[in-house]
C-alpha cells in the first residue's frame, strides 16, 4: 500500500524567521509514492477517476502568476498525464479567455463568463463525473483580487468519456456573492433527496472579505497560530502587508460514507466538526437555529484544509504540524495516525490531495 504524493511549493503561508531550527524525523505508516511534480503552478486540488486518470486545478485567486493574462497560456484546470506532464482540460480554449482572465475594458474590471476563470476545486462525484468549481474570481499583477462577476461562479460538470462539459450551473449573485470565494465540494446523489432525483451539492464560501461558512458559522480561532517544529508559520495578506495569525475559517469538507454527516474544520484552528446533512437541507423558519445546535465537536484533527472520507467511514485530514495524515473513526470517536514523513508531507499534500481515496472505491 502506498501513499500518494504530489509536490508543491505553497506561497500562503510564512515560516517565521528563526535559526537552528527543531526537526522531527519521525516516518510512520506506508511508504510515498510520487505521481506527479508540480513546477510553474501550485495546486488547490487533486481527484482520481476510477480508471486512474488524475486532475488538478491551480487558484488564480490565490496567486497571480496563475492568472492567464492573454499570452502567457497559464490554464486553471488540467489534467496531469505522468509524473511531469499535464495538459489543459477539458481543453486548452475554455482555459484561455479573450484577453485573459480579467477583463480590463470594464471599470471596474470584470471577468468573463463561459471561461473558465479561477478554479478553486476539482472533484469526481460516485458516478465519476469530473466537477470543476469556480470562484469566478482571479488576482491582478499587484494582487488584488477582482470581485465575481455574476455569471462567474459556476459548477462545471465534464465527461470523462469524451472531455467534454455536460452540464454548467451558474451561481445566482443572491447565492455566490461578488466577494464570495467558493471552495470546497461534496455530493450526495441520492435521489430521495431532491424532486429532481439529482441529488445535492455542498458547497463552502472561503471568503476573508464576505460570509465564511457552509450554512452555519465556521470562522477561525481567534488568534491561532500553527507551528512546524518549534516555529510559528504566519499568514500572509498580500504582498508587502504584514504577517498576522490565521484568519482562515472553513475551508475543505467531506460527507460521511452514508451522506448523513458533513464534517469540516477551520484552517485557522485543530478541531474537527461534523452537523447532520438533514439540517443543512432543512428550510424550515427555525432551520438555521436546528443546525447550529446539531453541530458536534469532534475533538482536535491537527492544523489541515483538505478532507475525505472513504467507504470505511473514516474521515481522513491532514496534520501540517506533524508532517502527517490521520483519520477519525466515528464509531469509537478515535483519531489514527495514517502517514508520518517530514521529508515530503507539508502544507500542500495534506491541504489538498484527497479526493484519490475515492477515486479506487
């Protein structure tokens, strides 16, 4: 059995400064594997189709040297075809918007519809259709990021039969606001749900400017610093802004195996949280209140983003300051070490590279 890795460099986040630094050798679990080496783009999301085919996406929202600027070719979503070859996906011109991402002729500027613009999470649903989620949103040269336009935030759903998009839902602004930062997945497709037989998405807003959250309140610990060997990592607003703790709130979720449970966690904070779906689908007067006394504390994860589930039932995250990845067992309320290696394990493997669990299931 192995682990597996996908390397990276990640901007977001500060060491502070300091000498002689502590290390923790310690190595547990299965050995890692490298799949695929990131270079020129850094990635905020990773799935694996059950054939094996894997998919990243690169957040131009979060760094402006992804933002496509007419000629530079930068592509948001790809496809990565061997350990240091990926092509554009679904193809090379819903990657390339006239002119670039940002429209520049509008004041303010805008961005255009029917591109992809600022993909933010790529993910294959059980009946392994590729969802491309975009925030609609895309950093300028002095990073300043370009409120959605509305027609911007979309669902995009591909088939891998064909490569070719089969369905695009686009985000009213009553829904994805212009300063909404749509994030993170997961399905339930089944049909019992939903009129429509089509099941329901869930869906989190990762905004630092508007509404953090999924439907309750899911903001960061106040204050909350991580540290990785001894040594407190910052967060960084901007270019030339001053470090400050981390003020990241929900960010990655995932759905229990049977759909009844959605955990999360905040990015700036160690728990793990899990509310019924029930009560995320409830629209009754009383339903945001049902919901928020549903939630449960499941007690300290490690600092991480990404999530997933497998058909265990297990909730796998990452642990950032352990250089590790662990898993929560519902049914004893348990967490377990699953992969410990300083070598490789960072910021990146654990914040953004699960959805491969699925994949083989």
């Amino acid at each position: 059995m192995y682990a597996t890795l996908l390397l990276s460099t990640s901007l977001l986040l500060a060491w502070a400064s300091g000498q002689n630094n502590v290390s923790d050798p310690g190595v547990a679990g299965p050995p890692l594997e490298i799949v695929h080496l990131y270079y020129d783009q850094w990635p905020t999301g990773i799935t694996v189709s059950k054939d094996g085919r894997k998919f990243s996406n690169y957040p131009p929202g979060l760094d402006a040297n992804i933002t496509n600027d007419g000629t530079n070719d930068k592509y948001t979503t790809a496809e990565l075809m061997g350990t240091s070859t990926e092509r554009p996906y679904p193809n090379a011109e819903i990657n390339n918007p006239p002119g670039g991402s940002i429209n520049y002729s509008t004041s303010p500027a805008t961005n255009y519809q029917n591109y992809l613009i600022g993909m933010q999470s790529v993910v294959l649903d059980p009946l392994d259709r590729l969802w491309i989620l975009d925030t609609g949103r895309a950093l300028t040269p002095d990073a300043t990021l370009v409120p959605a336009s509305p027609g911007g935030p979309i669902l995009v759903s591909v088939s891998l039969s064909n490569d070719s998009v089969i369905q695009t839902i686009i985000f009213p602004p009553t829904v994805a606001y212009a300063d909404s930062y749509l994030n993170d997945i997961r399905f339930d497709l089944r049909a019992e749900l939903t009129e429509s037989g089509g099941g329901v998405a869930y869906i989190t807003d990762s905004s630092l400017e508007g509404r953090n959250g999924i439907i309750i309140e899911v903001r960061s610990e106040r204050g909350f610093v991580p540290y990785i060997w001894g040594v407190p990592l910052y967060y960084i607003p901007g270019p030339g802004q001053p470090l400050t703790t981390t003020p990241l709130g929900a960010d990655g979720i995932t759905i229990s195996a049977d759909g009844s449970e959605l955990y999360w966690g905040p990015v700036g904070g160690l728990n793990l949280y899990s509310v019924p779906t029930e009560r995320l689908r409830d629209q009754s007067p009383n339903s945001e209140l049902l919901a928020q006394a549903a939630v449960q504390n499941r007690g300290q994860r490690g600092v991480s983003d990404g999530f997933e589930t497998d058909t265990n039932g297990y909730v796998y995250a990452g642990n950032m300051e352990q250089n590790a990845i662990s898993f929560y067992n519902p049914a004893n309320a348990s967490p377990t070490l699953f992969v410990m290696d300083p070598r490789s394990i960072g910021w990146i493997l654990v914040r953004f590279t699960f959805s491969f669990l699925h994949g083989s299931e």
